[in-house]
C-alpha cells in the first residue's frame, strides 16, 4: 500500500525513480510524485493519477538530479488529489518526505506546530513530517539530528525517506512498514519492496523496525533511532526482473494465471518425493509440531480463503483448527496457549491486519509461522517459523498464482501437522503424491482448453454472479466470488453450496448464473443444490471433470481433469480466475489495477 523509491548515485535519478514508480505501482496508484536535488534545492513534482501521468508531465517539464525520491500513493488520509501526492514539503520547501503507513499522533503534531506558525496544505498524516524536522531544523539541529528527532516523536507505522536542501543524503526510517535498500557499486536504492529496482540490482538490505538508514554517495549507514549502529547483511534476493515485468501480456493478472505451472512446480520442488511416499517440508522433521494440540488461521482476502482450504484439510484428519479473519482477530481471536499453532498466512507478508494478529498471538503465548512469498517480509521475520510458498514475484492486484501455491504449502504442512498430531496423514499418499506431482501439468491443460472466454462473453450482460461448492468447494466459490467482484465491479457472492437454501435462494433468477464447483467430495448434494437454482431459472455452470453427472444438468461446463478431491479445488479456481479476468476484459476494466484498491494493505 503506498510505494516509496529512493535513488542516490552517480546517474540522473529521474529515470531510477519513474521506473521505480511504475514498478511499485501495484502498491497504489490514486497519485505520484517524485522529488530531486537540482543543485539550487529541492523540485518536485506530483499529481492525482497514475504513474504514466506523471512521467508525461516530466517530459514537458524536465527534472533533473543525482538524488531523489518517488512515490505512488494509496488514499488514507485526504482524497486523491494534487495536494495529497507525496512528495510532502515544509513551508520553505527545504524538507521533502515521501512516507508509507499512518502517523496516529499527526492531528495532535499539526495542532502543535500550527501553533508555531507552520502552514499547512494538504489533508494528509504525512505534511507533519517535513514541518517537525523543518521545526527541530530552525531551532537549531543539524539535518541528521533533527531528523531523528521528528520521527522519535512519530507514533504509529511508517517506512519513511527524507531528503533536506543542500544535501545529497537519503534519511530513511522504518516502523511497522517495509523498507529496503539496493545497493550495486556506488548506486544507492531505498525502496518499500524490492521489485521497484530489481533491474538495477538484487543486492539488498532489509531495515528492521526501530532502523535508520542515512545513504550517501560514500555508503549506507544503519543505526537504531539514537545512532548507534546496528548490522543489516546483504542479501542477493533471487527474483529474476523479467519475472516483475509484463512481457507479451496485457494484464500482469493474465500472466500470473499462466505461471501457475511454474509457480506451483517451484512450490513442490524437493518437497515431495511420490516414490517414496514422502513429503518433506524443509526444516520441519517429524516431531516438531507434536506439543500442538489446536491450530488458528489468521489471513485476509485471498490468503483467508486459503486459509480456510487448510483448515477444512486439518479438520478432516482429526487436528482442531480455525481459520479466522485476521481483521476480525482482536475481537473474535479464541483462546491461546503454547499449544497452540496460529499460522499467518499472507502472500506479501505485510498486511497490517495480519501482522496485527500474529502480534496478538505472540503476546498471548502462543507458537507462530508465517506462509508467505516474500523472503524477509515482516510476517516471516516476525513468526518464530516461516514457510515460503516460491510462488514468484505476484504484482497484479488480484492474487491468483499465490492462491494455488498457499494452498498447497498448508496442504503439505498439514500433513506434517496431523502426522505429529495424531500420527496420521489426511491423504492416501499413493494416490495423492502422484496427483500433485501431475497438478502443474493438470493445470497447464486447463489453460490451454478453457472455455471461460466464451462463458464470460455469454454470460456478461447478467445481475449478479454466485459461486457455490461444498467441503474443499467452499473456499474456492469464495475464492470465485471474490476474485469476480474485485476486478469486474459486478456484484458476486461466494456460498456453501447447502447454504443457498437458508436464505441466498431468494436472489436467484434467471439473471443470476450460479457457478457450481464439484470436487469429489459430497458431489451429488452439491448437484442437488444446483439443481435448485436451475429450477428457479438460474443457468448453472458446472466446473466438473468430463462425463461427471452436473454436466446433465448444467447450462455450461468448464472442465477439470480429474484429480483427489484435496487438488480438484485448485483446479476449479484457475477456471474461475479465467472467467473473471475475461469478464473484466470485456468490460473494458483496469484489471491489474482495480478500483480503490491496492496489492499490499499496510493499514489496518
Ligand atoms: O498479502 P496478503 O496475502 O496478506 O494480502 C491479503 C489480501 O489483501 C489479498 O489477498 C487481497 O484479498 C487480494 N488482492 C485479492 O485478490
């Protein structure tokens, strides 16, 4: 949520920082700005809009500089407008700060410094923050010093980069927000996410919360917020830029649906083995959940309802477990000992609310892992386990390829889980082994034959959509549902296929097509309840393998290879994800960028 680039080195900074901005812009898009040291002081530009925008304006009014900072907003604090972009400056102008997250004490600072004279502009948290360094800066702090004196006054989360007039010096501090450093000679990056300069250099450094970072042309220097210094090691991350980029494809969503055969061979390399029997999940040997006698989910959106799919997994073979929102945490969380595993399931690894929860259950006592996709990401570092799920670099705001590969990390987990727990697997290893070492292929046929293009196209012009399934079903017609009303805008709604009944029933009518999922489990119920809404006139899509008995009674059929009733989920899902990229297409949506959304939330 909220993108920030920084750049210092030897080159103009300008086209760092527009590449930077472009790259993070999966992160929000409501406006952008950038800001740079021209030699005379600081000049910015920023405006509501996109990225491309901004760059247009650029090219009529050049910029110029070695150092700078970007960049691209998510709305929290004041519309979309001009004002609100970030880069935010003091009245003078000699203090520019981009800043991701939410300064909590900013009304209390503002009132305190409109009382000395400072003017403000915008309607943001963020405006404080150049007024109280600018503040320390006229009361007589050097740059560096009043620096760290504003932020130690800061409450609440942010990732934050300053520049100050005169200097060619990146201050930059992080809480509860992501923040990391490039570096590659005497290039120096400052970014919240590391895909906003994969192409200059995978050499990174991450802060940790409490971290200041001052980089200048001689080098980064980490220290705590009192100065002294802490160790933050380089690390080469192993993300490939061509990966981050769109290539031949229109929508990063459309991409990111085709590497799922990729995406989910790298998450089961090495980690099944079908001849054997075996599953190994890499630093977890037998034994280590055995003093685990309940497990809690905790995850939002898209990761919630993998979530919920490792749940249900966890539930069949006999190990207690919840799946919980982890927006819904501090309200509904129950109880927790050490025997409690809370896993936190969050494809970024910095969504607020999740983080918010794992904290939660820290401070209560119990035992944490994180899955995630990102390699040193807040939730990871924050749980005392992590597990990734290598699905690769996801920017399209809709999570598709991420989905599969959690979904699959909690299955292999929950086999060493219920092995611990009580000394059985939750799957027919013969059968099942072999079944998700072919599911890559399983779902490379899928894209290669589905038929969503022509069953969006047909079904376009109706009210509203509904996804029904049942066990393993379930979370992938929530999946469906959600997946449909984030990038179409048209009203969708995910149910238990038994659920429909008690209530949902009411809405069906020919306007409404029902998506039905058939995994194996429980199938003919599921037909039974679609066949309740075919009776009330809805057309029904049945997602089934070939010759299954729903194609006999459904108006359309997208097909599925057959597969265990643990996998035929996944399966069912790319469909839907295909369904809702085309209908989103055809209604001419910005898929990869939809509406009042962004990739990563990092507020709560
Ligand atoms: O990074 P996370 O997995 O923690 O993100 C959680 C949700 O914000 C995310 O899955 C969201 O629901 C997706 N954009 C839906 O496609």
């Amino acid at each position: 949520m909220c993108g920030i680039i920084g750049h210092v080195g030897n080159g103009d900074a300008i086209d760092t920082l527009l590449t930077g901005l472009e790259n993070l812009e999966y992160r929000g898009y409501d406006s952008a700005g950038v800001a740079v040291q021209n030699g005379s002081g600081i000049e910015i530009q920023k405006r509501s809009g996109r990225v491309s925008e901004l760059k247009a304006s650029i090219e009529d009014r050049p910029l110029r500089g070695r150092v700078g900072i970007g960049h691209t907003r998510w709305s929290t604090h004041g519309p979309p407008t001009d004002e609100n972009a970030h880069p935010h400056t003091d009245s003078t102008e000699d203090v520019a700060v981009v800043h991701n997250g939410i300064i909590e004490n900013y009304a209390e600072l503002k009132e305190r410094l409109s009382a000395r004279g400072h003017e403000f502009t915008s309607d943001t948290d963020t405006e404080v923050i150049p007024h109280l360094i600018q503040q320390y800066v006229d009361e007589g702090y050097g740059n560096e010093a009043a620096f760290r004196r504003a932020v130690e006054e800061l409450e609440g989360s942010y990732a934050i980069a300053v520049m100050l007039s005169g200097e060619h010096t990146l201050y930059a501090a992080r809480q509860g927000s992501p923040l990391v450093v490039g570096v590659e000679g005497e290039e120096f990056f400052l970014a919240s996410d590391v895909p906003a300069f994969l192409e200059y250099t995978d050499t990174v450094a991450y802060l940790e919360d409490g971290d200041v970072a001052i980089v200048d042309p001689d080098g980064v220097e980490f220290t705590d917020l009192e100065g002294d210094s802490v160790d933050r090691d380089l690390e080469t991350v192993d993300w490939d830029p061509e990966q981050t980029g769109k290539g031949e494809y229109d929508h990063f969503m459309l991409k990111e649906i085709d590497e799922q055969p990729t995406s989910l061979a790298q998450t089961i390399e090495g980690r099944i083995d079908p001849e054997r029997g075996a599953i190994d999940l890499e630093g977890f040997e037998p034994g280590t959940f055995e003093d685990v006698s309940s497990v809690q989910l905790i995850a939002c959106g898209t990761s919630y309802h993998a979530a919920l799919y490792g749940s249900l997994v966890l539930n069949a073979a006999g190990v207690s477990a919840r799946a919980l929102l982890a927006n819904e945490y501090s309200v509904c969380a129950p109880p927790v000992d050490e025997e409690t595993l809370v896993i936190a399931v969050s494809q970024s690894g910095e969504t607020a609310d999740t983080l918010s929860a794992l904290r939660q259950a820290t401070e209560e006592g119990a035992r944490t892992l994180t899955v995630t996709n990102v390699v040193g990401s807040t939730a990871a570092r924050q749980a005392d386990d992590s597990v990734l799920i290598r699905a690769g670099p996801e920017i399209g705001v809709a999570a598709t390829k991420t989905f599969s590969s959690q979904a699959v990390v909690l299955e292999l987990l929950a086999h060493r889980l219920t092995r611990d727990v009580v000394g059985e697997t939750p799957y027919d290893l013969e059968s099942y082994l072999p079944a998700l070492a072919r599911l890559p292929q399983q779902v490379d046929d899928v894209l290669e034959e589905s038929d969503a293009e022509r069953i969006a196209r047909h079904y376009r012009d109706h009210e509203s959509y509904f996804f029904i399934g049942r066990g393993l079903g379930y979370p992938v017609a929530l999946e469906g549902a959600l997946k449909f009303k984030e990038i179409t805008y048209e009203h969708a709604e995910g149910f238990a296929s038994g659920e429909l009944k008690h209530g949902p029933l009411a809405l069906v009518t020919p306007k409404t097509p029902v998506f039905a999922i058939f995994t194996g489990q429980e199938d003919e119920r599921t037909l039974k309840n679609a066949e309740e809404a075919s009776t009330r006139g809805a057309p029904v899509v049945a997602i089934c393998p070939d010759g299954h008995r729903a194609t006999e009674i459904a108006d359309a059929h997208l097909e599925i290879p057959d597969t265990e009733p643990e996998l035929a989920g996944l399966l069912a899902n790319v469909q839907l994800q295909l369904v809702s990229y085309h209908a989103a297409d055809l209604l001419g949506r910005p898929i990869d960028k939809p509406r009042n959304l962004a990739k990563s939330v990092t507020v709560e």
